[in-house]
C-alpha cells in the first residue's frame, strides 16, 4: 500500500478504518442529539445511523453507528461515547470478533412491456420481496448485507430505478453473548 508522507510532521499518515459501533442508551429525549452532537463537534463523520428501542421495559435503545476513521480517531470516538451519560455500553463490533449487517432497502421501479418483466426477474434473482405492484411501477424490498444492497440498486439502475430508501445498518455480534 502507498501511503503519502505529511511532510509537516514527515510521518506517514494514519490508515481509515471503517468501524461499526453499537451503543446502547436511554430511550429519553435529547439522547440521539447528544451522541450525534459529538460526532458533529469533532468533526467525526457517520455514514450510517440506526436507532430503535430494544428493551421496552428497561426503556433502552440500541445506536448502530458505522464511522470511518484512524484507529487513534476511533478509539477516541469510543472512549468519548462511553462518557456520555445516557451511554450504558459501547461495543465495537469491527474488533470483537465476528458480528452479522445487514440493511433494509426499498427500491421503487418504474416500467411498462419487457423493462417491467426483466424488474421482476431482477428482483427474484436478489431474493427481493414485491411489496407493491402497479401496472407501471413496483416496490421492492431487498435485505442484505452492504455490498449486496449496492449491487441491487445498481441492477435495478438499468430497469427503471426511480426511488430508494435505506435503513442504514443494524448489527449484532455473532455468538451467545448479550451487548
């Protein structure tokens, strides 16, 4: 790998890492704005965000943030995160060990004749779910990881892809053990 040296301090700079972060919270108000308010403050950038109650009798959410950044930055995000009040628990589920992404994509495509027959075949061939059919347009739901997501909706550019919506990611660590 070829790196460019920062001639400022003559050290070669440090490697971005993608990192997905799963933090879990109280489901109060003001509590997402304060954990992206750190992002936001320091400059940190997220490219994907999920959040949703997990423990309604606990009243605790789980935050799923994937964030780049050198591993200085990222150790840094984690440590700042976990000073946070709301925070019960920040786990970074890029270095311990095995964990299962996956992402939600609604895919809206328009088309008549045989660019509405080569959608369906598309979509089957994702193991894509027809949430709802016109007679000039469909709405898929695809559910996979990242890469296959990208590649689903670059498929579907060709067919007639008017709309998409993505959930982000939702993640969780493989094995018996509990965030």
């Amino acid at each position: 790998m070829l790196m460019k040296i920062d001639q400022a301090t003559m050290r070669a700079p440090e490697p971005v890492e993608k990192h997905t972060l799963s933090i879990l919270v109280d489901n109060e108000p003001g509590v997402l704005a304060r954990v992206i308010g750190l992002f936001s403050g320091r400059g940190y950038n997220i490219d994907t965000l999920t959040v949703s109650e997990t423990q309604h009798e606990k009243s605790v959410s789980r935050i799923t943030i994937v964030t780049t950044g050198s591993p200085m930055v990222i150790e840094q995000i984690k440590s700042q995160l976990a000073r946070l009040i709301p925070v019960h628990r920040v786990a970074d589920l890029t270095v311990t060990g095995a964990s299962i992404e996956r992402e939600l994509v609604l895919a809206k495509v328009r088309g008549r004749g045989e660019a509405r027959v080569e959608a369906l075949r598309l979509a089957a061939a994702f193991g894509a779910k027809t949430l709802d059919a016109t007679l000039e347009s469909f709405v898929f739901e695809f559910t996979g990881a990242t890469d296959e997501a990208e590649r689903f909706i670059a498929t579907l550019t060709d067919v007639g892809l008017v709309e998409v919506a993505r959930t982000g990611i939702a993640a969780m660590a493989r094995g018996p053990e509990g965030l």
